[in-house]
C-alpha cells in the first residue's frame, strides 16, 4: 500500500515543482521596456480673444398697427349724398376733409325753427322785463311787496325759457355741421361700409380709418432680452431717454430699414406668455419716416427690431460657437493643452456672445467641434482668421 501512495504521488511533485520554477522565473525576471509614444496633440481652430466694449443689442419682432384707428360712425341720420373720392380703401386724406356729405335739408329747418325759437325767447324775456318794471312803478309806496307781485318769477321764466331756446340753437348747429362726416386728423382709410344714396341711421358703421402722424410696433421680451437693454418693467421714455429701434422687413424683393424708437415697456407681465411687451414708434412713417427705397413702414406690416441695450466696457466678445452647453469654455493654455472653464455669460446672439468673466484678452478660445474633451489634453492650433484669410 505503501509503496503504491509513493509511486502516484511521485508525478504530482515534480508537475508542482515545474510550477513553482516557472512562477520564480517570472518574478525575478526583468520588467520589459515599453517605449510607448505619447498621443498626437488635437488639431482645433482657435479665435484669440480680444478685450471689447460691447453694446447689447436686442433682436425681437412685431406687427405695424396704427397709434389711432377708429370706427367711423354716423352722428346724424339722413341720406348720403356725397362721398369724396379719398373715401376708398387704402385713400388718403388730409385734416378735416369732408369724406361724407349727408342730405342737411331737415338739418337747415330745424336750424331755422331753433333761431325763430331764440327770437321768441328774447322777445319773451323783454315782454317781462317791461311789466316787472310797470309792477315796480305801481308798488312803488307798498312795502314788502311780493317777488309775484314784482313779476320776478315771470322774468326768471322767460330767461330760462331763452337759454333752453339758445342750447337748442346750438344742437340744431351741430347738427348741421355733423351732415359733413370730417376727422381732425391726416390719415389712411382702412375700410368703407356706405355708398351715395344709402340712408344711413345715427350710430350706423360707416367704415375704419387710422392716422398717419405715427405707427406702433409691439415688440415681445423676454427677461434676458430685458436685462440686456437695462430698463425697468413700466418704463416711459422722457425726452433723449428713448432707445434707438432699428426695423427691416422684405417687401417687394427687398429688404427695406427704418428707424424708429422704444418709448415704454407695459407695467404688467403678459399672464398667457409670461412675456414682457415693449412699445416702439415711428413718426411720420407715410412721409418723412419712409425707408431710403421710399418704403413706408405700413400698418400690418410683420418686422424683425433691433433696439440698442445697456453698454458694457472690458469684456471679451467671441463667436457664438465658441460658447459651449452650460456657458463652458475650452481654452488653450499657454502650454497647449485644454483648459476646460464655466464663463459669466453677458449676452448671447446668433453671431456672438458678450463675455464678463472666465476668459482673458490674448486667450485662446476652441471654435471648432472637439470630441471627448478632457482637462488637460494636448491640442494643436490653427487660427480661424489666418486661415480664413489664407483660404480667400
């Protein structure tokens, strides 16, 4: 039995024996020598950055509407029987132009019976005058003689009766001078409703017009573009204290521009948008407001704004692909690697975005895609202007 556990334990020991030769080998081998390259920098197009004094502009959008339109209504009835040629959509006419005439044969009658009125009443008014003047010669020796007995209500009467006359006289005038539809103001007609030979009620809807002296634009904000022009919720405009609103639209093929002005911000936040509305106007835009092309800026009229914001001095200004998710920077340090930062953010735009804080004059600023960035990595450069020049 003996002899048979010697002779099966035998090869185990030397299988166990060759395993533990190998493992000492190994141990008190020599490490290998790995001559491993370091990795290639990353090209990427960098823009240097340069300090800046930036005004914040604010891009938003309205409609034209006109500051006055009005329904125009019919103060007197009667047939109409003049209608001015000014008097059609898109007319224009001047201040008090006469844009209906009114059928004014009832209105001259009862002009006319409203002055013989007034006669009456003055003659009325002398009639009791005289016997309150006889009244007092005849009780002249009696004393406390009544206010009745001295015609005195009589005369009071016959006054009042004269200035009932007289207010009459003047509605009758009114009247008259009503049969002339008329607007105190220059402007535009928006749409018509009435034709010669239409009898028309008081109150009847005669059409829509709006002025021309100035037009409105509302333009939406939002908090940051509010922040940007630096003005309060409320705000109206006093004097020079207006900022300058520039508007381009596509008409005709072309891209026309007017100027206008922001003059108030409303008080109140829009409850359905949680926006903020602002107000701009130009004057004249028919006339002297017209673009260079002599393009009016007319009411319906869709328009992209600029309104010059708040002015910043000693920030960076950068392309706006340069600004990264969550205001992030990727800046090359003056070693060449990748310094990866969080930057305070003034203002952004389509083109650019306004730096405070988080990147200095002279820097470097990443401007292209870089894939899997990481602090630290190894970049190689190309500036985006030398290049661009190069390529024209």
């Amino acid at each position: 039995m003996r002899s048979k556990l010697l002779k099966l334990s035998g090869p185990v020991l030397v299988l166990a024996g060759a395993v533990g030769v190998v493992f000492l080998l190994k141990a008190t081998a020599p490490e290998p020598q790995t001559d491993e390259a370091p990795p290639r920098p990353v090209t990427v197009y960098t823009h240097l950055a340069e300090r800046s004094d930036a005004v914040l502009n604010v891009q938003t959008q309205g409609e034209v509407r006109a500051r006055t339109m009005i329904n125009l209504t019919a103060q007197v009835g009667g047939r109409v029987v003049s209608v001015s040629p000014e008097y059609v959509e898109g007319g224009r006419f001047n201040p008090d132009t006469v844009l209906l005439k009114i059928d004014d044969s009832d209105y001259r009658l009862a002009l006319r019976e409203a002055e013989a009125a007034v006669a009456a009443a003055e003659l009325s008014v002398e009639q009791a005058l005289a016997d309150a003047d006889v009244a007092r010669k005849q009780l002249r020796d009696i004393p406390n003689a009544s206010s009745l007995s001295l015609k005195k209500p009589q005369i009071a009467e016959a006054k009042a009766r004269r200035e009932a006359a007289l207010a009459a006289l003047d509605l009758a005038r009114l009247n008259l001078e009503r049969t002339n539809i008329r607007l105190p103001f220059e402007g535009r007609v928006a749409s018509t409703s009435v034709h010669i030979g239409e009898v028309i009620n008081t109150g009847s809807m005669l059409g829509e017009v709006f002025s021309t002296d100035r037009v409105e634009v509302r333009l939406p904000l939002n908090n940051r573009q509010l922040s940007a022009l630096g003005l309060p919720i409320g705000f109206a405009a006093d004097g020079n204290t207006a900022p300058e609103v520039a508007f381009t639209a596509d008409v005709a093929g072309i891209t026309q521009h007017w100027t206008g002005h922001l003059v108030r911000i409303d008080a109140a936040v829009d409850a359905s948008t949680r926006l903020i509305y602002a107000t701009a106007e130009v004057e004249d835009p028919y006339g002297l407001g017209r673009s260079e092309e002599g393009m009016p800026l007319a009411v319906g009229l869709f328009v992209e704004a600029e309104v010059v914001g708040r002015s910043l001095e000693n920030t960076v200004r950068i392309p706006s692909k340069g600004l990264r998710p969550g205001n992030q920077l990727f800046v090359v340090d003056s070693s060449g690697l990748l310094d990866i930062r969080t930057a305070e953010v003034a203002h952004t735009s389509a083109e650019h975005a306004i730096i405070s804080k988080g990147l200095r004059p002279g820097e470097r600023l990443v401007v292209s895609a870089l894939r899997n960035p990481i602090s630290g990595m190894a970049l190689s450069t190309i500036d985006e202007r030398r290049f661009a020049a190069r390529e024209n």
